[in-house]
C-alpha cells in the first residue's frame, strides 16, 4: 500500500516538468527567432541559450530527482 | 527495480589504507575513474601540447580548441579582472568534462554522477569567490544583496531573496550536473531493459529494435550533454565570480 502510494507520488512529481518543457520550448523558440534576424551574431547567443538551457532544466531535473528519492530511498 | 542504481554503487577495490575517525578509507571505484580522469586530461594537455608547433596538429588542435573555448567564455562572462582566476576554472572544466565523458564508456562509473563529488568543487569554487569579494571590496561587498535602485519599502525583502539566492548557488550548481548524469544513465538503463522484455515478449519481438534504436540516439545525446553540462558548470562559476569582481 505504502509503495503504491510513494510510486503515485513520483508520478506526480514528474507534473512539474510540464512548466520545464513550455519554458525550455520559449528559448529555442526565442534563440531560433533571434537567430534568423540576425545570423551574424550567432556567437552571442549561444552562451546566453545554453545558459537559459540550463537553469531552465534545473526544474526538469528537480522533479526527477524528487521522484527518483521516492521511489528508491525509504521503507 | 533497485538494479536501475546499481550502476552508481561505490564499491571498494582495495583493503582500507587508513582509518579516520572511525570510517575505513579504502581506494574505491570512484577514486580510480577521478584519477583516471586526472592522468587523462594531463596527458591531453602535456602530449598534445609538446609540439608547440605554430600549425598545430589533430591533438594540439583539440587541446588548444578546449582552452580558447574556456578562455573566451571566462572573459566574456567574467571580465577581464578574471583572467587570474582562469586556470582554475579551466581546471573544473577538464576535470568534470573527463569524469562525464569517462562515465560513458559502458560498466564504468559516472564520477559526477554523486551529488557529494560536484558539492566539494562547488563549495570550494563559493569560498573562493566569497573571500575574493571580501579581500577585494572589503565589507563594500556586503552591496552585492542590495540591488542598485530597488524602493525603500522592499529592499528588506529584497535583501533576503539575495541573500537565499547567493547562498543556494553551490547547491543548484552541483545539483544541475548531478541530476543531469544520473538523469541520462537511468533513461539509458530503461531503454535497455525495454529492449530486452521486448525480445522476450514472443510475437512482440521484433519491436525490441524502437527502444534500441533509440537508445542509440540518446548515447549520442548524452555525449553532447556531458559536455553541455560542463561546459554550463564552468560559465555559472565565471557568472559568479563576476559578482565577486565587479559587483553588479
């Protein structure tokens, strides 16, 4: 009962992911826009993009170490 | 279910060498793939640089590619006062980006794929740029958590928020890269395991191949991602030590 409990709760979790992927959709779709009005700078915006990438993900990567815990650490 | 950590198990490979308070320090498999990493990234740099040939070859071209990429980013995030400080973030770099990429070769270890391994490199990265802020600014730097502007009314909370979000950082750093290797090993492992229930499925076999070919896909992923995440680990550092640098 208890297990079942702990595997719904990493499901849920996981929910948080949703926000994660809409924002990490925004950058690329912001990086691909900048991209096109101004290939020239393309050197700029890389480092800013794998930056907004990373903390972005962050979020990701927070919901599934939450869920990872409740599903193997514990009882 | 358990078997999908098995591969982050730290297992001893030699009798405990010393003992301190109580804990038996032995030589782990852990230890062997950092100094693996270590001995790797020096003989990179020694080797490939002994030519000093003015048109470098394939190795120098690879060492000197890897020291102009961290050398443009630490100036153009960090300034030029941080060219001091350049070694050693390049130092994290290497290190890190040998320990992810060493944790792709199949039954080996991902270093940095324990929370502790990143947190030490990340809290001796935090006192270094905290001392440097005090040692360079004095208790000036104590305007670091007040930002430049802000109303009267709010900079109570304001500072707070500085505050949580300047102490928190060792922690989203070593979180972020740690997260992000077990993240990819464990897709990895069900991949794996999807093909292999596939195959024993019967008349479901031959759909075993989608989960493989996939699979094929993310190892390439994840090399890109190992070197994404050290990439990302070494520009947050040289973000930060701008704040010590230059304050605002």
């Amino acid at each position: 009962m208890e297990g079942s409990v702990k595997l719904l709760g990493a499901g849920i979790a996981m929910v948080g992911s949703l926000g994660a992927g809409i924002g990490l959709g925004l950058i690329f779709a912001a990086w691909l826009n900048a991209l096109a009005r101004n290939p020239s700078a393309e050197g700029k915006f890389r480092q800013v993009g794998v930056f907004g990438f990373a903390v972005t993900e962050l979020v990701l990567l927070m919901c599934f170490v939450i869920a990872i815990m409740l599903m193997y650490t514990g009882k | 279910m358990a078997s999908l950590l098995e591969e982050f198990e730290i297992h001893t490979l030699s009798p405990p060498l010393v003992t301190i308070g109580g804990h038996e320090i032995a030589f782990t498999n852990s230890a062997l793939f950092m100094t693996l990493a270590v001995a790797a990234s020096a003989l990179l740099m020694v080797l490939a640089m002994r030519p000093q040939a003015l048109i470098p070859g394939r190795w120098q071209m690879a060492a000197e590619t890897l020291y102009n990429m961290v050398a443009e980013m630490v100036e153009s995030a960090a300034g030029e006062k941080a060219r001091p400080f350049f070694p050693f973030i390049f130092s994290i770099f290497i290190f890190i980006l040998f320990c992810n990429l060493f944790g792709m070769i199949p039954k080996s270890l991902a270093v940095t794929s324990h929370v502790i391994i990143n947190f030490s490199i990340a809290l001796v990265l935090f006192l270094i740029i905290t001392i440097t802020g005090f040692t360079k600014h004095g208790l000036h730097f104590l305007h670091l958590f007040v930002p430049p502007g802000a109303p009267k009314a709010l900079l109570p909370f304001l500072v707070v928020i500085e505050f949580l979000s300047f102490a928190v950082r060792p922690f989203s750093l070593s979180i972020r890269l740690f997260a992000n290797m077990l993240a990819g090993h464990i897709l990895l492992q069900v991949f794996a395991g999807m093909t292999v229930s596939l195959l024993a499925a019967g008349w479901l076999a031959g759909l075993s191949v989608l989960p493989l070919v996939a699979n094929i896909g993310i190892t390439g992923f994840e090399f890109f991602v190992a070197v994404v995440q050290a990439y990302v680990y070494a520009f947050l550092a040289a973000i930060y030590l701008r704040d010590a640098l230059e304050m605002h």
